[in-house]
C-alpha cells in the first residue's frame, strides 16, 4: 500500500481508480480495460512530475519524513559490502539510533556511520526515530578514530530531526558529545563523504556531517533547527512550521546556492520510496566519485581541505 502525502490526493485518487480497473479486469476477463488503465497511468505520472517539479519547502519536509523514504539500512545493505557492525561508546553503552561499522564500499574498505530512524512502530522505538543520545555520537567517535588508524574513508549517511533531548541524554554531556563528534570529523586525516538521505537536523546532523563532501538528495532538507521547533521558539505556534519551513532555506536547491552543500543527488520523480533502486545506485555513484578526487592525497591535505571549506562558509553571502 503506498503512502500519500496531503498534497499529494489528485495521484491517489487516480491510482486508486486504476486499482479498481484492475481488479475488474481481472474479476471479468471479457472486459478489456487495458487502455483506459494506460490513460490514467500516463496521467497520474504527469500530475506527480508537475507536483515534483514545484515542491515548496515543507512540501519537501514532508517527502523527506516520508514513511517509506528508504533509511540508513537499506542504503547500507545496498552499497556495503562484508559488513560489520560495531556497536558501543566503550563508556556507558549502546545507541541503536546511530549504526556505525567497517565493510567495503565497491571494493574498498571503508567506515560508515548513520542514524536509522525505523520503519514501524517497534523498529522507530528501538531507534529513538533516528534521535541519538551522547553514546550515539562518543560510538561515532569511536569508529572514525579506528578509521584514520587503518586509513579508511568515512561514508556518512544522515537523517535525523536533531540529537535526544532528554533528561539523561544532557546529564550524560548531550552538547560535549555533539562537539567532540563535530570536532573529530574536522580532524580527519582520511576522507570523508556525507550524504544527506532524509532529514539533516540541528547539531545531531552535522555531528557527523562536517565531511570533505556534504550532498543531499533532491528532496531532503538540512536545516539548524526542525520547522516545528523553530516556529515553537519564534512564535509559540509548531502550527507555522510551514511558514518557518520557507524562512530558513532548508532545502537542497536553496543551500547548494549559498554553497552549504556540494551537490544534490536526483531522486526518481515522485521522491526516493517510489525506485529505492535509482537512488541507491545514484548515491553509489556520487559518493565513488567524491571518494576518487582524494585518491592519493595526504592525510594533512585532506583535513586542511575540509576545514577551509566549513571556515569560507557564509563569507560570500550578503
């Protein structure tokens, strides 16, 4: 059963009409309803590739929060190869919202870390909803030192609403965490490459987004704040979360023009749920060819490149 977005009802309501040709058709076989189920196929693609073409930043919230948009897992068992998950801070336990390991990524040995979010109520339990606590980013730390000890790129897959804001999460050094994590992707002596899947929200995103390499997909948004906190705090109404939506310039579009962002990685029309397949092999490919332009580079070239590029932020901007 697919999922349909508010926006969306003028593509539900067609695709449910063709359901039902369809189920006619095969209920009487003396019925042929071929061409009026192609009709309305070729018109539903072309209502959704017009909505898609003019998506409004919490439009794009929206698509990026979709409930079938694939997460960290399918993208890691799409790409990764041989992999191994490790789990632990090695000072207070684990954090199931963030995944961290060692595979190979099209042949070549590499760390990868993410946040998964679930994809059912017992799964976005056990994950916090992609939410991470101190132990989430101090494990993070953890798998990017073992990176730079063996030399192995880090791949960063992010999509998160922001970092736990729970009580025990701030006894536990909520901030300190998120610093040091931030800090440590700056220091890097390997590459590293980001890719925004979903949401990349607040300091929990760029905990493990301040990479040689930031990307997002086509519809993801990134963001120092989610819409609905931002409104809370500027007008006391989560209810104008679409008007902040629009304020803050969250999406890909906007900051791959202010250059926050590197590049956006095209979804299939219709957003990422509909071909998981196209943006996995498209993240693939953007993220092979991030990781080929510092083939043969030093590690101190590769961390001074990095912090350039986060210190020249914003210097250009009017």
């Amino acid at each position: 059963m697919v999922n349909y977005l508010e926006f969306e009802k003028a593509v539900a309501d067609l695709e449910g009409q063709i359901h039902e040709l369809r189920s006619v058709g095969k209920e009487d076989g003396s019925v042929d309803l071929s061409d009026e189920v192609s009709r309305l196929e070729a018109k539903s693609k072309d209502i959704l590739k017009s909505l898609y073409a003019k998506l409004s930043p919490w439009e794009k919230t929206q698509v990026a929060r979709h409930p079938d948009r694939p997460h960290f897992i399918d993208y890691q068992k799409a790409m990764i190869t041989d992999f191994t998950p490790l789990a632990g801070d090695r000072y207070f336990g684990e954090d199931h919202a963030v995944f961290a390991g060692l595979g190979r990524f099209d042949g070549r040995s590499v760390a990868i870390i993410g946040q998964e979010k679930g994809m059912d109520t017992q799964s976005r339990l056990k994950h916090n909803f992609g939410m991470a606590r101190p132990e989430g980013y101090r494990k993070a730390i953890r798998i990017m030192d073992m990176a730079e000890r063996y030399n192995l790129p880090v791949i960063s897959l992010v999509d998160t609403a922001g970092a736990y804001p729970g009580v025990g999460a701030e006894a536990r050094g909520q901030a300190e965490a998120i610093a040091r994590s931030t800090e440590r992707c700056l220091t890097l002596e390997v590459p590293m490459i980001a890719t925004i899947i979903g949401e990349g929200g607040s300091g929990g995103a760029i905990a493990i987004a301040a990479a040689n390499r930031v990307y997002m997909l086509e519809h993801a948004i990134y963001s120092v704040i989610s819409p609905e906190a931002g409104a809370s705090i500027l007008w006391r109404d989560p209810a104008r979360a679409k008007d902040i939506a629009t304020t803050m310039k969250i999406t890909a579009q906007d900051l791959k023009e202010m250059g926050i962002v590197d590049g956006i990685i095209d979804e299939p029309v219709g957003g990422a749920h509909r071909n998981r397949e196209a943006v996995f092999e498209a993240a693939k490919t953007q993220i092979a060819s991030a990781l080929s332009e510092f083939d043969g580079m030093q590690g101190d070239q590769i961390r001074k490149m990095r912090q350039e590029k986060f210190l020249a932020m914003g210097r250009n901007l009017s």
